[in-house]
C-alpha cells in the first residue's frame, strides 16, 4: 500500500515542470532487512522503465550500513557532471 503511495507522488513531481529533464536517483533503502522489495521490484512497482524524459537510476542500500549510498551518489554526481558539460 505505501509503494502505491510513492508512486503516485513520485508521478506527481515528475510532472512538475521546474523538475523537467533532472536526473532522477531512486534508493531501494533497507536492503539489509529480510522483507525490504528488492531493487528490481521497487522498479517494477514505480513503473521507474515508462519514465522516458529523463536519466534515472535505482540503487539497492541500505541506510543502516550504508552500503549502496556512496554508488548511488557518485552515479547522480556524474550524471548531473556530464549533463553539465554538455550545455
């Protein structure tokens, strides 16, 4: 039920237009816990491939060890880096 909820707000801004075209970087958080939905189910359940106007990323983690949070960070810095670079 939550996971409809995020993506009924994950749609919402989306559609906002001052977020046009900004990179997207999804956390799949508590990866260290036995029932936490998998990266690839958190996708499926966001319908994260539809989204065609921008660059997103999905990335498993886990807050609590913090694995996962350097990759994905790197993988936004870059990303907002090369967009950057090609204005």
């Amino acid at each position: 039920m939550r996971v409809q909820e995020v993506k009924e707000n994950l749609m919402e801004l989306l559609a906002e237009e001052q977020l046009s075209g900004v990179p997207l970087l999804v956390f799949a958080n508590k990866q260290d816990m036995e029932l936490a939905l998998a990266a690839d189910e958190v996708m499926e359940s966001l319908d994260l491939s539809n989204i065609s106007d921008r660059t997103w990323n999905i990335q498993a983690c886990s807050a609590m060890t913090q694995v996962g949070l350097n990759e994905g960070m790197k993988w936004l810095i870059e990303t907002i880096n090369a967009k950057n670079a090609a204005k």
